[in-house]
C-alpha cells in the first residue's frame, strides 16, 4: 500500500485499516487505484466498523480504482485545497493561526518521537493522514484515547464533507464508528447547511486580503483578534472531561 515516508517502530498492532482511512484522505495518484484492491480487503476484514459503513468505503475504493486520476485529483484539489473549513491540519480546526497551535504542534511532535514514530516526510505533525498512520502503530487504548481528543474535529469535518457530498466523509465517520461516537455528527450538521461556503471565488478573495492584512500588522493583537474563534473553539474543548474512549470490539462476519 502506498504510505507517506516515515520510520514505524518496530512492533505495531494490527490496525491496518486506520492507515487505510489515512490513504483514502491523501491526494489521489496512480499508487493509490493500486492499492485500491488492497484496501477493500483489509477493510473487508475490519470487524470494528458496521456492515454497512465497510461496505460504503469498498465501494468508494472500487470507484477509486475505476475513475480517471485527473478527475480525482481535481476533486480532491477543490475540496482541501479551497477554503479552510475542510482542512485536513487538525489543529487549525481548533487554534486557528494562534500561537497555541505551534505549541500543540510541539508536543504533537515530542509524542511521535517518544513513541519511536519518526516523519521523514514534509507533512505537518497534525495532518490528518499522517496522524492516522501513527494511531496505526499504537495499542487500542492509546488510539482509544487520541480519537476521543479529536472526536468533536472528526464529527465536523464528517458533517462539512457530508454536506459537499464528498466520499471523504466516510473517514471521520468511520474514526467516530471505531469508538461508538458515530452520533456526534448530529449534533453539526443543521450548522453546517447554514454555513457560509469559503471555497467560493468571492470567500478566496477576502482571505487573501485578511492574510495581506495580517502580514502587515505590526502587534500581536491584531493577530489574536483574527485567532478568536480558534480560541474560542479550544477554550470549548477544555471545558469537556475527557473520559476514556475503547474502540469499539468487533461483531459479526465480514461484508463478502
């Protein structure tokens, strides 16, 4: 299967259908429709998740593997690359441009380390892919653990893809199915049809005015009021315990 470059420790759990997830999440290339058959039958094998969401993400595979590559990646391009609302950089969801999120990528960092997990790719520690393929390489609890943390991230960007009718959705849906969590996307997606789009020509424009702002702001002020709502959002987070989350034991045969 086709991976970002990286270094895995040397004993890893068998939770391959996470790295699959992070795969569907990449820009599409000719390696991903090869490993396209690949991912249907680990993901065919993955008993953690409902029947019927294996089998939404199978056929998604198959669609991967029979649709023309330009078209994907142009899909793929207006969908990640056009607006901030579906970033795949889980900490922007939360920090915004704050300070914090340097921080939260800091120790992000010093956590993939410890854990013997070492980047040897130009990706940013909390890019949702590689994030998934070191979850891939630790024990159910601490993936357990991580997926709670981000469980209100992953029910958003669930509800925003559902509501560009993205394929895309069923990632963060599946994380949420592997720790029960599925219904947390309810909870967004009445929000999220009354969002303002930021992907349109009209919403790219005025971001680029505000970062041209912003570049020439001489205090940290003007940067923390543009911040406000990723602090707000983090401050929110804190405010909610953070129990144990398991991951979800797996039930019944496999989809044939």
């Amino acid at each position: 299967m086709a991976e970002a470059a990286m270094q895995y420790p040397a004993t890893e759990p068998d939770m391959l259908s996470l790295r699959v997830l992070a795969r569907l999440l990449d820009y599409p290339t000719e390696a991903l429709q090869a490993a396209a058959p690949e991912m249907i039958e680990i993901t065919d094998a993955e008993l953690r998740l409902p029947a019927t969401l294996r089998t939404a993400l199978m056929d998604w595979c198959q669609r991967l593997l029979d649709a023309d590559l330009m078209d994907l990646q142009a899909e793929y391009v207006a969908l990640f690359d056009r607006g901030r609302s579906t970033s795949l950089l889980l900490f922007e969801h939360v920090h915004g441009e704050s300070r914090d999120r340097g921080q939260a990528m800091v120790d992000l960092l010093a956590e993939y380390s410890a854990a013997g997990f070492e980047l040897d790719a130009r990706e940013l520690p909390d890019y949702l892919p590689l994030f998934l393929e070191y979850l891939s390489t630790r024990p159910e609890a601490d993936i357990g653990r991580w997926l709670g943390e981000i469980r209100h991230i992953l029910a958003l960007l669930a509800a925003r893809l559902e509501e560009r009718d993205a394929d895309h959705a069923l990632v963060p849906l599946a994380l949420l199915a592997l720790i029960g969590a599925e219904a947390d996307v309810d909870a967004h997606r009445e929000r999220v049809v009354e969002e303002p789009r930021d992907d349109t020509p009209e919403a790219l424009d005025e971001v680029w005015e505000e970062e041209a702002v912003r570049f020439s702001a001489e205090s940290d002020q003007d940067c923390a009021l543009q911040s406000a709502e990723g602090r707000r959002l983090a401050e929110r987070k804190r405010e909610v315990p953070s129990d144990p989350v398991r991951i979800m034991p797996g039930t019944g045969p496999a989809a044939s």
